[in-house]
C-alpha cells in the first residue's frame, strides 16, 4: 500500500521529470531527432508555434509522444512507479530530488503570479 507522502512525492517527481522531458531546454538534445519547433511571433505579441516531425512510423510516433505532455507523464509516472516499488533504494533519492524541484518550480510560479 502506498502512503499519502508517498503518492505525493511520485506526483511531485512525475510532474517535473514530464516537463524535464518535454519542455525544458537542457532536454532538447532528446526532442531533436524527432521533430522541430518554429516559433512565430504575431502582431498581438502572442507565439505561434508549428511543428514538423520528422520520419514516419515509430520515429515520428515517439516525436508526437515526446511533444505530448499527458502522453509523456503516462510514461514517466509509469517508470516511476515501476521503479518505486522494484528499485526503491536507488528511485527513492531521484524521485525525492525531482519533487523537491517540481515543488520550487510550482511555488516560483505562485510567486512570479503575485509579484
């Protein structure tokens, strides 16, 4: 059985290691075979992002996989949890450093919402 401390740091750790995944820069390297992002800026001062992906079949497949942030964290919170319960000395301390950065992360937008 799992504690609520527990689902909270999994949740916490699935929430950052998704948008590691998907949206964060240092991570780009991983996107890039798969498929290329053009940003336009418009009159309104909003972007408008296209997509190309790159191949066909698995190759572009995972592309939409990996620019997909709910089929990303299916994913992502499938490894965790896997690795929770078959792996917890190694997971533990991994999951524990990604929550602690998905907490910072929510509370740095709270902040920056109020400031």
């Amino acid at each position: 059985m799992i504690t609520w401390l527990s689902l909270l740091i999994l949740s916490l750790a699935a929430f950052r290691l998704t948008r590691l995944i998907v949206y964060d820069k240092i991570t780009g390297f991983i996107r890039a075979p798969f498929f290329e992002v053009e940003e336009k800026w418009l009159d309104d001062g909003t972007v408008e992002e296209t997509v190309t992906f790159k191949g066909r079949g698995l190759k572009r497949w995972i592309g939409e996989l990996l620019r997909c942030h709910w089929c990303t964290g299916i994913w992502t919170s499938s490894f965790l949890c896997l690795g929770f319960y078959a792996a917890p000395s190694i997971f533990t301390p991994i999951m524990l450093i990604l929550a602690v950065a998905g907490a910072a992360a929510i509370v740095e937008v709270v902040i920056s919402y109020f400031i």
